[in-house]
C-alpha cells in the first residue's frame, strides 16, 4: 500500500472539485449579485478576480479539510462517516467563506442575498467534492474484499481463542483486509494450537521487532479479556507508532459499550488504538503552538535579555542549558532552558533538584517560581520537538526507572512533550523518582482527555503560577 500515492488521489479530486465549485459559484454570484467590488469593472479586472479566487478558494478548501482529517488513514475509509463528515465540512466551510466574502465586502450585507450565496455555494460543492471522495474510497473497499489491497496482522494469543478469532475472521462474507503473517506466542508452549493454522514468530519480549521486520499494521489481541494485567503489558510494550491494535471482548466489554464496529458483517473486536484528539484539533493545536511560540519569543526578548545578563552576571557558565530529553516516540531531542544551576551542576552524573538545592543559583530560584527559564522551551516548540501542553520531557535514565514500576509511563511518549501539562500545574516539579510516578497519573488523565479546551484550561492554570510565583 503507498499511503502517499492514495492521498494524492483525494487531494486531486478535491483540486477539481473545488475549482468547478468556484467557476459555477463565480458565475452565479456575478449574474445574480454583481457586488460592489465588481459590479463595473474591465473584462482585465473580471479576470483577474476570478483567477485569484479560484486560487484563494481551492486553498482554503484543501487546508479546511486537512485540518478536519480527510487526507488521514487513506485505507481505512467508511463511506457511511464519510458522508457524514463531508455534509459537516461542508456547512462549516462554506459559512466561513461567506463570512469572508461580506468582511471583504464583495457580497451586500442584506441578509436574504448571505443566505442564498451560502445555500447555493452548498448545493455546488457539496456534490462536486462527495462524489469523486466516494468513488475513491468505493474503489478502495472492493479492492479491499477482493484482498488487492491488505493490512498485515499480527495475532497475540497461541490457544483456542487465538484460533477462533483467526477462523472467524478468515470465514467473513466479506473480508476486512486483513492479511496475517503469524502470530506471538503467549503461553511459552511450541505445540499450541495457533501452530497448526499461523507460524510462530516468537515471545511477546520480540513483539516490537516483529512488528518492523513484518511490516504489521494490525495487531488482534486474542487473549481473555479477563487477563488485565497480561493486556496492559502487551498494550505497554506496543511502541510502535501508526498500529491499529484490536482485543477479543469479554461480556463485560459488551455490556459497558465498549465494542465498536464499522459495519454488521465484521467480526466484532474492542478498539484499544485511537487518536488522542480529532484530527482537526490535532492541527489547530500544531498552529496554536507556532504562533503562540513565535509570539512569545518575539515579545519576550527585552525579559529575555535582561535574564540573560542578570545569570551570566551572578555565576560562571553559559546563558543556556542544553541536555538531551526523550519526545515522541522516544526520539531524543535537545532541550534548551535558562541556566539555573551552578555550571558542572551534574558533574557526578543525573540528579534531581529541590527547593532547597545548593546547586541553585539566586537568579535560578526566581526563575524556577516563576517558570521563566522556560522561555528557550518555545525554540523547542518550533522545532517540532515540543508542543505548548503536554506531559513534561524526561531524559532517558529517569524514564528507564520510571517504566521499571509504571509501565504505563511509555504511552506518554505518544504525544509530543510540553511546556506545562496538567501533572505539573497539579503536582509541580518532581523532586525523586516516586514523585515523578505520583505525577504520572495527572499526565495518563490529560492523555485520555486531550483537547483544545483542556489546553487552554492548562495554559491559564500556569499563567496565574507565574504570576502567584508558585513554581518550585
């Protein structure tokens, strides 16, 4: 499967779509509602209008649905969602452009004349751009059922369960893509019954290199529900990023609504991998994070330079620390902050601070209780190392100690780390490892409750921390 090559097709669809919209909408606004910017200009003008909006209006449409996720999981497509989904974008856009067009006064403000522009730039795009994204994604089920195109699974479970789950699924009136390379061995017993229909790719301690080394973008969970502790396990050893993981359910997950499916004729399975955020938040938050970093860094600079000169004025040492942390998906990156120890301050190796920390220099407490040696962190953000909110970066020998006795710790490397998150506004620096797995708790409730209003909830929570200087 070429991921990038299937996307191109939505967004060649989308380009045609949205350009056909404008050449019908164009004409029919300027028949029906010659507007006071074009009511009498030259034919030169006239062309020069409708090029440059049906430039502006195909732009707008591609961001619009890149922000709403249309060009996300190109695979895995329901034409029934989709519908749903292109009649929303659709409303929404098109009350967007139709506020633009009065705020830039090409359409007159009586309201009868905004509300037929909008219903008919509704009536054009909405069947011009639906149609091509149907057929596509048509096209891509058959080829899905037909098992021209497939995902590679893997099935965690060696018993009869295992065994059932893979019959089942094998015996669908339609198939669901899934294409099975083996399975892992969950019970240690070479002669299981999963050997007779799947091989034998080994031990869940090899599961994340099988996962490479076959290309796995499905993996099925068929253990007992019941067996908690054995699922979290599994769920905190998948590192790899982009997986859609699936668990056989139990009664209990029946009845608490936990089973979802796509359609009756698929084999009903608990989803345990989601988006932390819809697709559009997820790009909202990516466009807050570089303005409100761009912002700071640019308003901050007679604060900055100040601190600058008060820390290299009070100790020997550089202006910025610099040290490596772990980020998303435990890619290391270099974290810059304000100095606020003592140069070497770590010369015998990691050690974590507290209030009362020699090593701390005078301008180093001020900064602390008042957050600003973060300040270099917004670099970080736009680097695309950091975001504005999310669970803080650790370096690498805290997380080993951490994961020994909170495995649940490696789910926070699925997000991008952040400058404040709910654990530190809620429980504040860490001084000890303990500590930093009371805070977990705070960062692993945020993770299951992302949002753009959560964000602003965090970002106003650290604002009055500043300002009260109750940093530690």
């Amino acid at each position: 499967m070429n991921n990038k090559k299937q996307i191109s097709k939505y967004v060649a669809g989308d380009m045609i779509s949205a350009i056909t919209s404008w050449y019908l909408f164009y004409s029919f606004f300027t028949e029906k509602y010659p507007g006071p910017a074009i009511s009498h200009v030259e034919p030169a003008e006239s062309d020069y209008y409708f090029v440059s909006g049906a430039i502006l209006f195909t732009a707008f449409w591609l961001l619009f649905l890149r922000m709403r996720g249309f060009y996300r999981e190109p695979f895995r497509r329901s034409r029934l969602k989709e519908l749903g989904a292109s009649i929303m974008t659709t409303i929404s856009g098109s009350l967007i452009i139709n506020i633009i067009l009065i705020a830039l006064n090409l359409i007159p403000g009586e309201l009868n004349i905004y509300f037929n522009c909008f219903l008919v730039l509704c009536y054009i795009y909405f069947p011009l751009s639906y149609i091509p994204r149907l057929l596509i994604t048509s096209k891509t089920i058959s080829d899905i059922r037909k098992g021209k195109i497939g995902f590679n699974t893997l099935i965690i479970g060696s018993d009869k369960k295992a065994v059932d789950i893979y019959n089942e699924i094998k015996q669908q009136i339609r198939s669901t893509g899934n294409i099975f390379t083996g399975f892992i061995n969950t019970n240690g017993n070479s002669s299981c019954p999963m050997s007779a229909v799947l091989p034998n790719l080994g031990g869940l301690e090899r599961l994340n290199q099988i996962i490479a080394e076959y290309e796995v973008r499905e993996v099925i969970i068929a253990i007992e529900s019941t067996e908690h502790d054995k699922i979290d396990s599994i769920i905190n050893k998948l590192d790899q990023p982009g997986i859609e993981i699936k668990a056989l359910p139990g009664m209990h997950d029946i009845l608490t609504g936990r089973v979802k499916i796509n359609t009756i004729l698929e084999t009903p399975l608990i989803h345990l991998s989601h988006t932390f955020m819809p697709p559009w938040q997820q790009n909202l938050k990516q466009i807050i994070d570089i303005v409100f970093s761009l912002s700071a860094i640019i308003i901050l600079i007679p604060l900055s330079t100040v601190i600058m000169i008060w820390i290299k004025l009070s100790s020997k040492g550089p202006v910025i620390y610099s040290h490596e942390r772990i980020g998303k998906n435990g890619k290391p990156f270099r974290i810059y902050k304000f100095r606020t120890m003592i140069d070497n301050a770590e010369k015998n190796g990691p050690e974590l601070s507290s209030g009362n920390d020699a090593r701390i220099t005078k301008p180093g407490r001020f900064l602390r209780k008042t957050r600003l040696d973060e300040i270099p962190n917004f670099i970080n953000v736009l680097k695309g190392d950091m975001s504005i909110v999310g669970p803080r970066p650790e370096r690498k020998y805290y997380i080993d100690k951490i994961v020994t006795q909170a495995p649940h710790y490696k789910h926070l490397l699925k997000i991008k780390p952040g400058i404040t998150s709910w654990g530190q506004v809620k429980f504040g620096y860490a001084g000890s490892v303990d500590e930093m797995i009371q805070r977990l708790k705070y960062d692993i409730i945020y993770l299951e409750n992302m949002s753009v209003f959560v964000d602003f909830q965090i970002m106003i929570l650290t604002f009055l921390i500043i300002f009260k200087r109750k940093g530690v």
